[in-house]
C-alpha cells in the first residue's frame, strides 16, 4: 500500500466532505439549478415517461428532434448550445477533445437513466458537471499528493524488484519525481495503467485493439440517441470502475471490469422496449468513428 497515514487520512477527510449533507445539499443545489436551466431538454423527457417512451417516436436529424433539441419556439433556449456552458467546455478542452453538439446532447439523457445505481448516477452527473478530479485539483483541499496514484503503485512495484525490498521514504520521493500529474486527461486516459484497462476492456467487450480516445471518453452518434447515450453510459461505466479502483488505491483489475460491464449491459437490454437491441449497441461500438 502506498502513502503515508497522513495522505490517506486527508483523502479520507476529503471524501467524507463530498458525502456530507453539506455537500449534498450543494449537490441538490445544483441539479436545481442545472434542471431549471435546460428546463427545455427535462421538458423533453415528459411527466413520468422513461426516456425510452419519450425517444421512441422520435428519430434522429428528425425536425421534431432538432426543436426539441434546440429548444425552438422559446426564445429563452434559442441560442442554447451544450459547448457553450463553462465546465461542460472546460473538460473537453482539458481532455483535448474538440466537443460535438450531437454528442453532447445525448449525454444529457445519461444523467438520469434509472438502471444505474445512486452512486453511479452520482459519478455520472458530477463527470458531466466537469466536477470530477484527479489527485493534482484535490490537493488543494489538503495533504494529497497530486501524482498518479496508478504510476506511483507501478513504480513502487518497481522498485521493490530492483532493490530487492521495501524503498524507503527518500528512495519513494526521487523515485516520484517523475511521475505525472494526476489531471483528467492522465487519470482517464493517457495513464499507461488505465490505457492498459480501456484496450483489455474494448476488446473483451467489442473487439476493439485500439481505443479511440474521442469515441471512448465522449461517445458517438449511432441510430438514435437513447443508444448513442447507452453506449456513453457503458464507456462512462467503464472509467468509473476504474475511478473505483483509483479511489481504493489499488490497481484496476481488467477481468473484473470485463465482467461488472458485461452485467452492466445485459440489465439495460433486460427493459422490454429495448430486448433484442444489443447487437445495435455494438454495431455503434465497431462502426466508423
Ligand atoms: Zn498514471
């Protein structure tokens, strides 16, 4: 196990304030603020119809889609774009993705899917607020070490094969030197321990060899926009197994996120509207980016 009692303590401090009633109530604040502000697109989701019942009339590039959408007809919504709203553009811009419109509007049926659990949909609306972040932001709030905690576990794995034991605690500090910072675009993607997980991951699920990082960490537009946004919610699913693992300071183990995925799925295709669309979703994995 890495780090000193202190570093976990701090992180422990830390997430205890993410789950106090303090910041739940900000939470609850938010999804306030954020539902009366796309008033517009919660509309579209209709009163106490799934998101299932409210899409099945509606195709894709389809007129009714785009006003629904684009929240035309009320001037309020008119110049609405999902890119221009702060931290939805400033992750994207961190992460180095150029944001599609199409994209992110179906990432805005993701929020409430009733088939992930709290803590999910929790990760789910904070990773669509721009709100989660690595190690190198939390150690703002205290004693945190803001290097990867995946590289520091593998070079301290390292280590004890080149020295024969344990490093001390000047061997662990030169060593950290050069491990990257723990930012978004690390912890998510270019982590060779998390590329390593995503590519085992792909190909056991799709057969997929090479990840494609837009696809993977935004999504993309398949048929219609309830599998464009399935498709998000399993690649989402995916990093938030793996922020699990980050969180519990271990390293991620692939099979298991192979598996809890593959359950994952097969619960979503279980709702009687969507039996028998699964093979879409994969055709959506597999096809042109
Ligand atoms: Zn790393």
């Amino acid at each position: 196990m890495w780090g000193s009692l202190h570093t976990n303590e701090a992180l422990a401090n830390f997430q205890q304030y993410l789950s106090s009633a303090n910041f739940s109530h900000k939470l609850r604040g938010s999804i306030k603020y954020i539902r009366a502000k796309y008033k517009a697109i919660w509309e579209m989701r209709g009163k106490g119809k799934s998101i299932t019942e409210w899409l099945a009339p509606i195709k894709k590039g389809s007129k009714k889609l785009r006003n629904l959408m684009s929240g035309r007809g009320s001037r309020q919504y008119r110049n609405f774009t999902f890119e221009r709203i702060k931290p939805i553009h400033s992750l994207w811009e961190k992460m180095g993705i150029v944001p599609s419109e199409g994209i992110l509007a179906c990432s805005m049926l993701v929020w409430n899917i009733k088939e992930a659990d709290t803590d999910f949909r929790q990760f789910a609306f904070r990773w669509y607020q721009g709100m989660i972040h690595g190690n190198t932001v939390i150690s703002h709030f205290g004693d945190v070490d803001r290097k990867c905690t995946f590289c520091k576990i593998k070079k301290i794995e390292e280590l004890v094969i080149s020295l024969g034991r344990d490093p001390d605690h000047d061997e662990r500090a030169l060593a950290f030197l050069t491990i990257p910072d723990e930012n978004r675009p690390h912890i998510f993607w270019e982590c060779p321990t998390v590329m390593v997980t995503v590519t085992f991951v792909l190909d056991k699920l799709w057969g997929i060899q090479v990840p494609e990082k837009k696809t993977f960490l935004m999504g993309k537009v398949g048929q219609n926009m309830e599998l464009s946004s399935i498709f998000q919610l399993v690649n989402l699913f995916i990093r938030y197994k793996i922020w699990n693992y980050k969180l519990a300071g271990i390293l991620p183990k692939p099979g298991m996120i192979v598996h809890e995925t593959e359950r994952f799925i097969s619960e979503i295709f279980k709702k009687p509207d969507l039996r028998g669309q699964q093979p879409l979703l994969r055709q959506l994995a597999l096809g042109p980016v």
